[in-house]
C-alpha cells in the first residue's frame, strides 16, 4: 500500500487493541491508557486494523479491568494525582467490547463494498474510532437512492439511508410514546417523496402528517404537502377538523356500510369486545343478506327490535346484542353512510396511479382506534389487491410493474397482533413483501403486540427508545449480535436517537435523527420536488 | 556508577555502603567526648582515616559498548582493580531513557530492594528534562513488572513522590 494513500485516507483516533474475543460474542479491546473511558459510548463505530483486512464493528459495551484482583481490595491511593496517573491504564485499564459487522478487504478498503464479518482481526490489531470516511464507504454518500436521516453519535458524517432497497420490504419505526417515532417517520415520508423511492398512502390517525404536525413541546412543523405541493393529496375523513385547522384537503372519504366486509369486523373483535361467535354472526348475515346487511343491522335501534332480529335471523339473542353493541356506535361516525357518494379506494387509486402520494387524515377520529383500524383495514384491501391484479396483470403482458407503494398504519399492533395477522391484510402485506410492490411502514410503540412472522418479515426496523422488556426482545428477534444491540438500544436517548438495523443499512447503526423544523432543513429536505410517476400504461381497467 | 575504560563500561546501581575497621576483630569505639564537631573527632585522632575503610556495593544493571547501551548483564565481570567512576547527569539520563532496567531491581534479592528502586528512580529523575513524565512513565512501568502485588506497588509509588 502506497504512503500516499495511506496518507489521503484519514484515519479514526486510536482506542487501543484486541485483547480477546470470538465472532459471536464479540471482541474485546483493551483500551489505550491515554483515552478515558468516560469518553466512550456504547452505539458508536470502530474500525479494526488486520493484517490483510479491515473490520468495521459496533461498540456494545464499556467495562473496566484491573491486572489483579487484589487491586480491588487493596485500590491504590488515587487521591494523590501522581498514583492515580500512574495506574490508569495499566493496573487498571478500560475495556471495550465491539462488534465486528463488516469486513473488506485491503486495509483501506478503498475498491471493494465491504461484506459482513466471517471473523474476527488477530490478537493486538489497533483499534480506532471510524473516520468520517468509513462511514461514507459503509453508508454511501448523499445521492439519488440514499437519502441522509441522521448522523452517527459524536459524528458529523451523514448516515444515508438506501431508499430503493428499503421499499422493497415492509420497514417497522418503534419506539415508546415521545420517543420521536412520528418525527423520524415524517423525515422517512419525506425522504421516500424526495427520492421518488415509492408512492405513498398514509392512515395519518393524528393528522401529523399532511398539511403540518406538532413538535414535542410545542409549535409546528411542515407536513409533506407544504414540502412537495403537487405531489401530495390530503383525504380527509373529517372535513371539519381539518377545516378548523386550515387544512385544504383535495377529497372527503365515506365509507358506506356496503363496503364493509365481515373479515373488517372480525380483526375488530379485540377492540370493540365482541364475542367470537358475534363475529362469526356477521359473516353469516352477509351470506344471507348479502351487502345490505349492515345497514339493515345498525338500523335497528330498540331492544324488540334487535330481539325480533335475532329471531328472524335464528341467531342467539345475546349474540345479536352484542355484535350490535360494539357496531353501533362505530357505525355513528360520520364518515360512515349507508351509501357512499363516491367509491373512495377508487379515488386514491386515481391518485395513486399519477403518482401521487395520498395522506388520510382522521380528524378527530384519530383516537377511535375501531375506526382507525376499520378504514386502514378496508381500504388497503381493496387497494392491495388492485395492486395485486395490476402486477399480474403487468407481469402477464411483459409491462412495467407499479411504482412500489408504501402504506403507513400507526398503532401497528391492533392489526398485526398474533390473534388478527392472519385475516388482516397487513398480516398478508407483510408477508408477501414486494410481490406486488406493496409494502407496509408499520409504527408501533408495542411491538411486543405484533404477530412474531410479521416482525420477522420486516425488512429493516427502525427503532428509538425501548425500554419494556417485552418490547426489546421483539424487536431484536432474529438478530445477529441481539444481546449486543440490546444495550445499545436500551441505553438510547429519549429523543432524537435511533437505531436503524436491517436490509436497508449494511451493519446497524445508532442515529442523532437529522434536524427538521429549522428553514434550512426545509430547503435541504424540499428539494428535488418532481414530477408526477408518468403512466406508461392505463393498467387500472 | 560506571568501571571499565571506554571499551566495555558497565554500569550499576549502589545498593549498599558501609564503613568499618580495617580489622575485622576490632569494632570501633565511640569517641569525641568533649568534642564540638565531629570535625574535630577527626583532627585530634588523624589515624582514623587510615583505619576506618568505607565498602560499598553495587547492582550491575546493563553496560556500554560502542556508545550503545544495553540493559541486561554483561558478557564479562568488572577486572580487579577497575577504577569506578559515578556517571555524570547527562550519562545517568541517557540510561534512563529505557526503563528496562527497573525489572533487575525488581527482581534482584538485595535487602530492602524496593528502598533502592525508588531512590534510583527519584535520583535518575533529577537527570531528566521532565521530571514528572518520567516518574509516570516510571511509574507505569512498575505497575506492569508489579502488578499482582499492589501493595509492593503502592508502597514505592508512594516513596516516588518528591
């Protein structure tokens, strides 16, 4: 290797060396006497000098040894500055532990992508903290796939998200409640419409997303329309929540009982407290009644009137009651009519196929979950599978898939828990992947709620501070160094902080979320406004 | 100290001196009662000088051949007769500048050994432009050659202060 090169490259500062270790636990690295281990933190990148090649690694854990146990017995007088000067780092000493994700070859690793870590660098290879240019060359740089969504800790360097491959897969984004799940999904949103990674449709259930959204401890941020005006429709289901808050939205959706399906009752069950067998009652009076049931069912309102259903129906009377009880008062909202004045999937089809990225406000129906779950569930149905027959449809005549489609659903776990996965279409979504170019960003803050194959199909998972147990352990399922990452993850800052894992980034990575809310954000996240997807071919009809 | 001609000079470190009789049946007897110095102990009895012998003893810690210096043994013992010398300042700083001699003392089965460590280090010191690094450095060092037993450890770190 030329002096020259070696010399170009900018090397990280040095920590210390590899005192032991194993691939699957991880290296240990006993660190320089020079550097305090108080500057250290876990989630933070090192590189690892070999002999013939170069690790990248994740620092998991900072521990303290001394050469003897007896120094723990008898310590040293540190009071006096000389002694405490003269034992650090010798008889006592700072100990890393890494991770080694990523390997190349060559010790600069300047014309290979580096490949995961099939073992470990040798005893005493140096360790040193990775420069900004080994990020670049883990992350890539700024460009028309990867898009920029924070930087590592304590660095300047731009961690960039591969938006290309990170559509292909459903993404999860987790996080407790404040953690800055709706912040880092507005700055993806955003991200993915910069890039024209996919198009978009969004279940905003608190209107964070559209037009403007909140800031933790006050004031407003942008929403996607005001960054991208021509590419975003606002649909509302609440005219005039989103009137009152000066929201020009492009369509009013209503949902006609006709739409509803017995299969959007059912993954109801949990929410609105039906017993099974009222569940199972609604499939059996649409078999009966066909698609008027519904409407016929909540419009009986006094007890004799329901009694006399029940008989008509030959259907148990506490059943009846039940399932009307829970649908009752859902079925009150306004946005639900008997008919529909206009086919809104077809709508947001419309918007779709020209490219256009449609964000569903609930207005204040964003905190009735039955709802939020019930409309997500109806419309991605009938949308998903018009994706479906399009991509047969394309793949049959030899044209050009969709443009891949990304549905947002929040409180992910009322549809994807282990009970309804399997009947919800987001169950089939994330199962099926990028089949029919449909794929799922999920945002939860209980993803110990979530079906286990689901989390497990998720391509790259995103995830801010956890601290239930439960929680951890989900999110992590599955994953190479899970014990590692698990202090990384639970030792993350309340806000601001992420860490990013999966398909979508070569080795996992700890995130100070990029800025969003100053004007220079604006225009940084502002640019590349676009044109509209061009219709190559009307694969609708 | 040093002995040796400028071919080979070997170095070494003093670790113990006595005086005493010439006579090793006869002990010396007190004297100068009455006396007001103890220079004058020696002016009323001349003959002391001549009776009394100062013997001291020396660690041999590494030596010098063309101008390089080594920090182990020697290939051949100090002649008979060899004149000692004490090396200058500049001598003692040159020989410190590796501390490897520090494991012969450590290791050396002389009587208060550890007494001699310090005092060498705390001597040597003196010879150095920064006397503080070099302690530490020192110090670190013997915290490598000593460390499963802190308490020695403790013990001549604390003798290293100045």
């Amino acid at each position: 290797m030329s002096e020259e090169i070696l010399n170009a490259y900018e090397q990280g500062k040095r920590l210390g060396i590899v005192v032991e270790g194993s691939l699957s636990q991880g290296v240990e690295v006993k660190l320089d006497p020079e550097i305090s281990v108080e500057d250290m933190a876990v989630g933070r990148y090192v590189t690892i000098d070999g002999k013939n090649r170069r690790f990248f690694g994740i620092l998991t854990d900072v521990s303290l040894g001394a050469i003897d146990r007896s120094l723990s017995i008898t310590p040293p007088d540190v009071s006096d500055p000389f002694i405490a000067k003269v034992v650090s780092g010798t008889s006592v000493y700072g100990k890393l532990h890494v991770l080694p994700m990523l390997a190349v070859a060559g010790i600069l690793g300047i014309d290979e992508k580096p490949q995961p870590a099939k073992t470990v660098p040798p005893h005493f290879s140096t360790v040193r903290t990775a420069s900004d240019e080994d990020i670049a060359l883990i992350f890539g740089r700024e460009d028309e796939h990867h898009f920029y969504v924070g930087n590592p800790l304590d660095m300047e360097t731009k961690v960039c998200l591969n938006l290309a491959e990170l559509v292909k897969r459903s993404n999860g984004v987790f996080g407790k409640s404040g953690t800055g799940k709706t912040f880092l999904t507005r700055i993806l949103l955003v991200g993915m419409l910069q890039k024209n990674a996919a198009t978009n449709l969004i279940f905003d259930m608190h209107n964070e997303y559209g037009w403007e959204g909140t800031k933790e401890g006050g004031g407003k941020v942008k929403g996607l329309k005001q960054h991208f005006s021509s590419q975003v429709a606002v649909f509302t289901l609440d005219e005039e929540s989103s009137r009152r808050r000066g929201v020009s939205t492009d369509f009013v959706v209503e949902i006609g009982y006709d739409e509803i399906e017995p299969e959007d009752i059912e993954i109801l069950r949990d929410t609105l407290k039906l017993t099974e067998r009222a569940a199972q009652a609604a499939y059996r009076f649409r078999r009966r009644l066909g698609g008027s049931w519904l409407e016929k069912f909540v419009n009986e309102e006094s007890r004799d009137e329901i009694n006399a259903l029940a008989k008509e129906w030959d259907e148990h009377e506490a059943t009846i009651a039940n399932l009307h009880r829970g649908l009752e008062g859902l079925m009150r909202l306004p946005f639900f009519k008997p008919k529909a004045r206009e086919d809104s999937v077809r709508r947001i089809l419309e918007y779709l196929d020209r490219g256009l990225n449609v964000v569903l406000e609930f207005g204040r129906y964003g905190d009735n979950i039955a709802a939020y779950v019930l409309v997500a569930n109806l419309l991605s149905r009938r949308i998903h599978q018009r994706y479906r027959e399009r991509t047969e449809r394309s793949l049959g005549e030899g044209a050009q898939k969709p443009h891949p489609l990304v549905i947002t659903i929040e409180e992910a776990h009322k549809f994807l828990n282990p009970a309804v996965a399997s009947q919800t279409i987001f169950g089939t979504i994330a199962r099926e992947m990028r089949k029919y170019n449909v794929t799922l960003l999920i945002i939860d803050q209980r993803p110990s709620g979530i079906d286990e194959e689901v989390m497990s199909q998720l391509g790259t998972k995103i995830t801010c501070l956890l601290e239930n147990e439960k929680d951890i352990d989900a999110v992590l399922a599955g994953v190479s160094g899970r014990s590692e990452l698990r202090s990384v993850l639970a030792k993350l800052e309340p806000q601001q902080q992420a860490l990013i894992f999966g398909h979508a980034v070569p080795m996992p990575v700890v995130i100070r979320t990029r800025e969003y809310g100053s004007a220079e954000s604006y225009r940084e996240l502002g640019r590349g406004e676009k044109r509209g997807v061009t219709k190559d071919k009307d694969l609708w009809e | 100290m040093k002995t040796g001609e400028g071919e080979l000079d070997i170095l070494a470190i003093v670790h113990n001196a006595s005086t005493r009789s010439i006579d090793p049946t006869r002990r010396p007897i007190a004297r100068g009662e009455g006396e007001l110095s103890e220079e004058d102990v020696f002016a009323r009895n001349p003959q002391l000088e001549k009776l009394l012998r100062t013997e001291f003893q020396a660690l041999v810690v590494g030596y010098v051949r063309d101008g390089a210096h080594r920090f182990y043994l020697p290939p051949r013992p100090a002649r008979l007769h060899a004149f000692v010398y004490l090396c200058e300042p500049e001598e003692i700083q040159e020989f410190s500048r590796s501390l490897d001699f520090l494991s012969i003392l450590t290791t050396s089965r002389i009587a208060s050994g550890d007494e001699l460590v310090s005092a060498c280090l705390r001597l040597a010191s003196e010879a150095q432009p920064d006397k503080e690094a070099f302690l530490v450095t020192a110090g670190k060092e013997l915290s490598l050659l000593l460390g499963r037993e802190p308490q020695r450890l403790n013990a001549i770190l604390r003798r290293l202060r100045t």
